[in-house]
C-alpha cells in the first residue's frame, strides 16, 4: 500500500516512507472497529482492496510525540489460516503477499479481555509472522464484572510484546496504543512443540528453506510449520518447485502415520494458551448454584424459542418503521428542497437548453441521491445501534435456520426486511454478512422484495384498470404483489444456492457477545462514515445516469413549427416525449413489449422508470397529456380506460394492468439499486446479469401472462 504523505508541525509534507505503516487485527467482536475510530477520528479513506470487494479502510494517526501512522483497519478474522474471501484478504495483507500494497510494518492486536483464550490463538499465529507488535487488551471492565480479571503486565511477560489494557467503548486509555507502537520491539519466536513425527519432518523442511532463503533457524521453523499447516495451492503456489516437493514429501510421510499437521499445530497452540491464560487470569469463585450472569437471564427472554420470536418480529417492525414512515417526511423534505433550489435558480436564468439541464438533470439528478439519505441514514443508526447493544447477532441466530432452507444466512433477514423501504438501503445492511458468497446471494435477490417506489404504480394500476372492484380485492391483489416477490425471491435463492461458489458460502459460526448499552458516539461515527460512502460514491453513479436519462427525453427537441402547433403545455410537453431518443426508443421497444400486452407509450414509461419506478406515473401522465399526475391520478386513470387501439380494442384491460404490475414486481427497474450494486460487488459483472436475470424472468412470466390469458379469457 502506498501511503498518504503527511504533514509535519511547520506544515511542510513529510515523504510518505516516513510514515510507519501499521495492520489492527482482531477476532470478530473484538471491538477492533471502535478502536480503530477512537485512534483515527475523521482521518479514514475507505475503499476496496486490488481485484477483490473487501473494504480497505485506512486512518491517520499522530502521536503525542509527533509520530505518524497510516492504520490499516482489516476485517475480523479468528485465525490466518483462510476460509472466506475476507480471512484471505487479512492473511495476504499481513504476508505481503497482495499486489500494490505495502506490507504492515507494525501490528495492534485487538484482543477481548472477557474470552482471552479464544482470543489468542489468532495472538499466536500473529507472533509467527516477527513484527513489532501491541496488544490492545479491549473489554477489561466486562472481564471484571465477570470476575474474571486480566492481569496485562503478566500477559506481557508472557506474550514478550507491550499489552495496554483498554475500554474501547469509553476509549480508555486508546490514544496510549499508538505510543507504544512506535519503538515496539519484535516479540520473541515461539515454536510450539508438536508430536515428534511432525516435528521431525519440520526440522528437516526448515533446513530445506534455510538452504534456500537464508532464513535462521527460528524464522525457517515457524515458515515450515506454516506450510505443513497452511491450506494448500494458496501458499505452495508461491514457492520454488524444489519446496513444493519438500512440502508434498513431508506431508505425505505424515499421513502414513496418521498425523494432521494442522489439527497437531492446534493443539500445541492451545497448549501454550493455557499456559498463558493460567498466569494472566484470576479465576473467578464458584458462583451460587442457579446464579446466572446478566446475559444469560437476558438471552432466555429473547432466545426464547417462542418469545425470542415474538420480541424479535417487535424489533423488527420498529426498524421498519422507522426506514419506512419515519424517514417518509425527510426524504420528502430533501426533495421539495432539492426542487425549490432548482426552481429559485432557475427563475433566474432564461428558457432553453442549460435551464432545462439545471432544472431537470441536475437538481433532479442531486435529488434523486439525497433523497436516499434519511433511509440510509435511519437504517444504519438502527444497525449500529442493533449490533453495538450485542442483539444483532441474536437476530441472525432467530433467522438462520429459516433462511439457510432456501441458500441465504442469518443476517440476510435484516438487509431484506429494509428492502421493502428501498433496496439501496437494504443492498448497503448486507455489509453486515461476513462471507461473500451469502452477501452477494442477499444482493441480488434484495431487488425483489416490493419497495416503496412500487406503490404509486401499483395505487395507479390495481384501481384504474379493476374498475369497481371493492377494496378488499385491491387489498389482496397488493398483498399478492408483495408475496409474489417474496416468492421470486426464494426461488432465485434456490437457483444461486447450486450455482454461486460453494467454497465461498460461509460456515454460521457465530459468536454471541455480552449485552452493552450502545455508546452514542460510536453509532453516530457508524451512521457518518456509511452514509458518507453511499452519498459519495454510490451518489456519484446515480447523479450521471440521472442527467444521462434526463438528456434522452429532452433530445431532438422538437421542431418549433411543428410544438407551435400545440397550445397546450401538457399536449407539447407528450409530443416532445414522443420525438426524444427516449420516445423513440418506446417505438422502437413496442414490437418487443406488445406480446406482453404494452404499447409504445408503456415503452416510454418503462424507459423513463429506470431512472425510479415511480417516475413511470409522472411519465404516463405527460404522455396522456393530463399532467405529471403524481398526486391525483383520477384524470390519468380515466385517459387510460379511455385509450383504444387502431382496431377499438381497450389498450388498457385487467389482463394488461396485471401483466404491467407483475412486470414491476420481477424487473430490475432502478438504476440507483444497479449503481449500489455494483459498488457493493467491486464492478459491473453481476448488476448486469441480475439485470439480465431479472428483466428476462419478467419478459417470460408477463408473456405466459398475457398470452395464455388473451386466449382463456378473451383479452
């Protein structure tokens, strides 16, 4: 990793070499995301690390001694030997092993004071790797109120590296890591003593490497231990062949003996954690029989089989509502002022081309971002707060065993339930799910789940074309829209269970921390930092596609004597939609959507929704000439029941409206969720085909719709 240069005190750049390069690692839970915001502030860049998804989040942290850090946060990991995409990513960073970055030359172990043990066994495969190294021993006030204390100065004789005992949460005594860090000295090699067996064939690999690499007898031990254990194909590719043969050799002299290296290397490893937690942990007395912790008598309400449900549906309907109605008046708020700006603005400026940019591409196009902002905003002040108090990840475990039915986790509940507010929001909470292969399957099937952009289309639909019908039957209809996504959903769960990666789906291994009041400072740092990132990078996409669709409807503007034949704006302004590239591509769409029942003026509706849904209705409403129609849909309701065809026909029937409905329900018709979506996945790969996947499965269902109801019922 290239660092960013830095400034000394008179203001002048220091070179970026200066600057000490620094990893924080740290079991999941750990609190390492806490530390790293208390040690760094503001100074964070986030962004993705070379050809993979997984965030890269590097902060700046200045000593008291005036000392410059580049701080590299990596994603919580138990152990450097890989599984998932984000373990591989840890192990690559810290072994110098991933392109165009700079390895770590200093490591902060994050370790959780309250399961030590647990804690430090990713502590001893980091004393493997000889760096200068601090332990940040985070959660020393829960291990006391658990009447197990730490005793950090015996942890630090015995780990031979410096151990500053912390609160993260109440950031006690955080600032004191990065002084310790510089001028740390390198811990001594531990090699953990294994079955004579292996520890034989390991003499003789380290003599191998020594030979070769130059390494002493200590540095060349601990890389044998490692290749023995390691995973093979990931480390072996990177050795000379005469290696790779030593390695097989030796590996399978130990097979024969019935020896596993890794299990072998776990054991001894554990060994040694013993040793060390037996010096540095008072144990606590016998507890009263029945006496339970604070945690424990909590998890028997809300991981109660029944009443763990009932409180976790109450949870969940509270978050909804608050992604959902809550943000309903901001969002509302951040648009009217979006239009009154542009309006104030474009009052002052004369009619044509750059008015109609302004106006409509891009205060419309700022719109279209910031009108996001309240939901994600409310939905990761939820989440952070979720996860802060310890319940999140109760919540995964409640959902787990549901969802895995159909090839989704645990904590693909959440990202889906605010899915029903607005996919982006729910597309951004699948950050939460820790394996790549079940965040992208919540990804793309997130689309379906019925969001609020559907419903003035279905509000138009479902009453104009249903004519008479009582409100309970448009009631059911609704529902069934809803459950008709909740069901495509599921069955494109199924079909990506058998296709994504298998070696990508996460085991659920899932560690439930202690209950704690969420500190208001960390969430609203959370709420910051992820609404920051939609609004400057996801935002920057959806402003150009914006000002892209909105230069397809204004252009060719239409000849002046032909729009001065129209004294009606309404009349001009559904002329001028019919002879843009956006009207034109409607004609040109109307061959493929006719079987489906649609004409071109539904063409031009379907082109205009991409840019959002709801914009369908506006869109409908100037090209029936009756206004934009977005608060009263009455009059665009009695022009579509009055449209016919060239040979009489009703061009809107029910068949049509529920064909057009379905359509809604299973395409992909918001190029807002393709821009987060390809975010989220590094690249446009997979928002084009769940573009193609979605569109194609609509085209298909609509036209057995319509087709086999043409022919049953007659239109």
């Amino acid at each position: 990793m290239r660092a960013a240069p830095g400034r000394k005190h008179d203001g002048e750049e220091e070179p970026a070499r200066a600057r000490l390069v620094a990893a924080l690692v740290g079991n999941p839970n750990a609190g390492k995301t806490t530390i790293f915001n208390a040690l760094t502030g503001m100074r964070q860049k986030v962004g993705n690390y070379p050809g993979v998804t997984v965030d890269k989040r590097v902060g700046q942290v200045r000593t008291e001694g005036g000392a410059a850090i580049d701080l590299i946060d990596l994603p919580g990991t138990y152990s450097l030997v890989t599984l998932s995409l984000d373990e591989q990513v840890v192990s690559d960073v810290l072994h110098g092993a991933l392109a165009k970055e700079r390895r770590p030359e200093a490591l902060i172990a994050v370790v959780d004071a309250s399961n030590l043990a647990r804690n430090l066994f990713l502590v001893s495969q980091l004393l493997d790797l000889r760096l200068p190294m601090v332990v940040a021993l985070n959660m020393v006030d829960v291990a006391e109120a658990h009447g197990r204390p730490v005793d950090a100065s015996a942890l630090e004789s015995a780990l031979g590296c410096p151990v500053v005992a912390v609160v993260g949460h109440r950031r006690e005594r955080v600032r004191g890591l990065g002084e310790r860090l510089v001028g740390a000295p390198v811990p001594p090699a531990i090699v953990h003593p294994v079955a004579e067996p292996m520890a034989s064939e390991e003499r003789r690999l380290a003599r191998a490497i020594a030979d070769v690499d130059g390494l002493d007898e200590v540095q060349s031990r601990i890389v044998a231990r490692r290749l023995l254990t390691a995973e093979p194909g990931r480390d072996l590719a990177r050795l000379r062949d005469g290696h790779r043969a030593e390695i097989e050799a030796a590996r399978a002299r130990l097979e024969s003996t019935g020896l596993d290296p890794a299990q072998e290397d776990i054991e001894a490893r554990y060994r040694w954690i013993d040793e060390v937690v037996a010096r540095a942990v008072r144990e606590p007395e016998a507890h009263a029989p029945g006496r339970r912790t604070t945690t424990e008598r909590i998890d028997a309400i809300l991981m109660h089989r029944v009443l763990g449900l009932l409180v976790f549906v109450g949870i969940m309907t509270g978050l909804f509502a608050c992604v959902f109605w809550v943000a309903k008046p901001m969002q509302d708020g951040v648009k009217d002022g979006a239009a009154w700006l542009g309006a104030q603005l474009a009052a002052r400026m004369s009619d044509g081309p750059i008015k109609a940019l302004v106006v409509d591409g891009v205060f419309a196009g700022v719109g279209a971002v910031l009108v996001f902002v309240p939901q994600i905003a409310l939905l990761f002040l939820c989440l952070a707060a979720l996860e802060d108090s310890g319940y999140l990840a109760r919540a995964a475990f409640l959902m787990d065993k549901l969802l895995s039915r159909v090839g989704l986790h645990g904590k693909s509940f959440i990202p889906l339930l605010s899915s029903f507010a607005c996919a982006i929001p729910g597309i951004l909470a699948a950050r939460t799910i820790d394996g790549r292969r079940d965040r992208l399957a919540t990804i793309l099937v997130a689309p379906f789940m019925s969001c609020s952009a559907r419903l003035p289309v279905y509000a138009l639909l479902v009453p104009a074309c249903l004519p008479g019908s009582s409100a309970l039957t448009q009631a059911l209809v609704l529902f069934g829209l809803y459950a008709l996504g909740i069901l495509a959903a599921v069955v494109t769960s199924l079909v990506l269970k058998g296709r994504l990666a298998r070696g990508d789906r996460s085991a659920f291994i899932l560690e439930l921390p202690s209950y704690k009041r969420p500190q208001a400072l960390q969430v609203l740092f959370q709420v910051w930092t992820n609404t920051r990132a939609f609004v400057t990078r996801a935002g920057t996409t959806i402003f150009a596609l914006s000002v892209v669709l909105w230069a397809l409807l204004y252009y060719p503007r239409l000849p002046s004597e032909e729009a001065a034949r129209f004294h009606d704006d309404r009349a001009r302004s559904a002329a001028q939609i019919e002879h843009s590239v956006a009207g034109r591509l409607g004609h040109a769409l109307e061959p493929a959507v006719r079987p489906l029942g649609y004409d071109w003026k539904m063409g031009v509706g379907l082109v205009s929704a991409f840019a959002a849904r709801e914009v369908f209705v506006s869109t409908l409403g100037i090209t029936y000439s009756v206004g934009a129609a977005s608060d009263d849909t009455r009059d665009l309701a009695k022009a579509m029941r009055q449209e016919r065809r060239p040979d009489g026909t009703h061009v809107w029937t029910p068949l049509v409206a529920v064909s057009l409905m379905i359509w809604f329900v299973l395409a992909m018709q918001c190029m807002s969720t393709m821009a987060v979506v390809r975010r989220e996945t590094g690249g446009w790969r997979w928002p084009l085909a769940q573009l193609l996947f979605m569109n194609g499965s609509a085209y298909v269902v609509c036209l057995a719709i319509y087709q086999i109801g043409r022919r049953w019922l007659g239109g």
